[in-house]
C-alpha cells in the first residue's frame, strides 16, 4: 500500500507523439495537466492535392527528430526525465501511424519505461476536457475524419450520433481541392476566411436523419455547381473571342436593313412592321440570355458558395448536437477537433446554447488540431 501511495504521489511526465494524419507533433505533460511542450509539423501538399499515406509517413520521418528535441528543449527536460511514453495508436493512416509507434517503441526500451497506446479520439477529447475545464460536456467531435456526437455515459463514451458517409473535414478538404484553395495553413481554415466575404446565400441539400448527418450529397451538388460556372465560363470566353474576331452580327444587321429598304416599296406597312419587331425581339433574347449568365457567375462566386457550404453543414451538426444535448440533459457544449476552431461554428453554436442557458467551451488551433499533448495527457 505504500508502495502505491508513493508511485501516485509522484508526478508523472509523460511523452506522447501523435501521427494519425498530416501533423506530426510531440507533447510532453505532467500528471498535473501542466503541458510542458507541443511542437508540431505539418505536412502541406500543393493546391488541388491532398495527402497520401507513403509521402506522410516519409514527412513524419523527416521530421520526427527534430520535432522530438524541440518539444525537450521547450520543456528543459531530457529523455531521462520521462516516466512515460505514449503514442497515438489509431484511429488514423496506417504508415504515418507506424512511424511514431516506432520512435515510441523504442525510446521505452532503450530508457526501460511503459508505453501507452492511446485512441486518437479520446485524446481530443481530454484535452479539450482539460483546457476548457468542462465538466461532463456533450461533444462534437468534428476533424478530417470524424464528425461525431459524443456524451459520457455509464462510466464510458457514447456515440449519439455521427455522419454516414462523408466527415465534415474531409468534405472540407476535398471541395477545397474543387475550387483549387491552398492548403496553407490548412483548407478548411482557407475557406472560412473566404467564407467571410460571401453575400449570397445558396440552398443546398441538408440531410440529418434522425441523430445522424450526410454529407456527400452537399459534396455533389457542389461539385455540379462549380462544373456548370466552368463551362458558362468558357461558353462566354468562347463567344467574346467570336465578337471580337468578326463583328458578324454588325454586318448582318445592315445587310438586313438593305434588303428591308429594297422591299419595303414592294410590300405593305404591315409586313415591314412585323419585320421590325420581329428582330427587336431577336435582340431582347439575346440580352436576357446574356443577363442570365451574369447572374448565375456572380451568385455562385467561390465566396458565396464558402458562406453556403459552412452555414448550411454547421446548421446540421448544431441540430444534432442540441437533441443530445436534451437527451443527456446537459448544459455543456465541448468542440474538439480540427474544424472545432472554426471561428463561425463557435458562433453558431453559442447561439443554440445560450437559448437553452448553455455554454460552449471551445479551444484555438493549438489545441482542436492534432498535437502530441493531447496523446501524452490521455496516455495518463
């Protein structure tokens, strides 16, 4: 008994590196919550690409060294120094993945100390617990791969609800790749910023089923959008170019009015008459058709269909948030994950919560997105 008295009087340090995607990062954290270092790297493809998994895991092995004496040298430690050692165990890639179990593995022999194989998503989880000092929260978990609605319940943590098909970050990632935005610092942070300067709001499909969500239906339809600007595009291009080589329409209009001067002797008023209208209303035609175009190019603007997309896929995910937040009868909403610091879903979503005496507690990017500390902090 005393034995283990002692061994819980002490302060543990521990190490946790996490790998699961894009961002290599190594955290160290004492068992007091205190996070002592969180460097991070991430891997960031040119736009239009995302991220495989043989060129991520050779980025995470890059710089895996480096990120590792960063995060002791922020902490004033040595590897002496850690009682601990954690990684991300999944869900996530498998060769990235394999490189921080691999580090991991062996920094535990060679200094002779445990390992903790933690889940990805309960490291999101804890940390935001611990950084915003919630107390039993109902969580949306929303990242590149996960979109879920989770409480604790029964000594354990419970899925009310989740997307289908697509997560709301990959749907993020991949429209992003649509429309060609840069991945620096990452998409979905590009498309809120654009999103900011969206006016026009554009009706999508919005598909909640009970207390669960689909997204790839909004992907397609995007999809459709953005191929039928492409083509107006090109369609007007086309057009100009044939006005600006030959003024065809020009020559046809006086070679119309010779032949109606020559006739018009010949024929009665009101033939000439119904001429006359007849190629003002040619010219009408021509007009609203070109109106039509305009109007569609400038509603469907990469800024307005940014606003639409965020203000329609949050919508989805607060309504399934609020039924659970009933459901558990709690007053907390806890955002964690990568679009969990999404300035305008933290906006929304503090809507719905102040309309049932809530609060949201949500964190920056230095914690929502993927960090070694959250892994460490679990793995304690």
């Amino acid at each position: 008994m005393k034995t283990n008295s002692k061994i819980l009087e002490k302060k543990i340090i521990c190490l946790g590196i996490e790998g699961s995607a894009n961002k290599i990062g190594v955290g160290i954290v004492d068992s007091d919550g205190k996070i002592l270092s969180n460097p991070r790297k991430t891997f960031i493809t040119p736009p239009g690409q995302g991220f495989r998994p043989k060129e991520t895991a050779e980025h995470h092995r890059i710089h895996i060294l480096t990120i590792l004496r960063k995060a002791l040298d922020e902490a004033n430690l040595s590897l002496k120094d850690i009682d601990l050692f954690t990684y991300t165990k999944g869900p996530g890639m498998a060769q990235p993945l394999s490189v921080g179990a691999l580090v991991i593995r062996t920094l535990a022999q060679i200094y002779n100390k445990p390992i903790v194989g933690v889940n990805h998503c309960i490291g999101h989880i804890e940390m935001g617990r611990l950084v915003t000092k919630a107390k039993n929260p109902t969580i949306l978990y929303v990242s590149g791969g996960n979109t879920q609605v989770i409480a604790y319940a029964d000594n354990r943590y419970r899925i009310f609800g989740e997307t289908i098909d697509l997560a709301v970050g990959n749907l993020l990632d991949k429209f992003a790749r649509i429309i060609n935005l840069s991945n620096d610092p990452a998409p979905g942070y590009n498309i809120e910023q654009m999103a900011k300067n969206g006016k026009n709001y554009i009706e999508l499909p919005y598909v909640v089923k009970g207390m669960d969500v689909s997204l790839s239906g909004i992907l397609s339809f995007m999809e459709d959008i953005c191929n039928k600007n492409k083509n107006l595009q090109k369609k007007r291009k086309r057009d100009n170019n044939k006005n600006n080589n030959k003024n065809n329409s020009n020559n046809n209009n006086n070679k119309a009015e010779k032949i109606v001067d020559n006739i018009s002797s010949e024929i009665k008023e009101d033939k000439l008459i119904e001429i006359i209208e007849n190629k003002k209303n040619e010219n009408n035609d021509n007009i609203i058709l070109q109106e039509e175009v305009e109007l569609d190019l400038q509603t469907n603007t990469k800024e307005d269909l940014c606003y639409s997309l965020q203000e329609t896929v949050f919508s989805m995910l607060i309504e399934i948030t609020e039924r659970a937040m009933a459901h558990t009868n709690s007053s907390e909403v806890l955002l964690v994950g990568g679009v969990g610091c999404n300035l305008r879903l933290q906006e929304m979503m503090g809507i719905m919560a102040k309309e049932r005496n809530g609060i949201v507690c949500a964190m920056d990017d230095s914690y929502c997105i993927d960090n070694g500390a959250m892994i460490a902090y679990a793995g304690i």
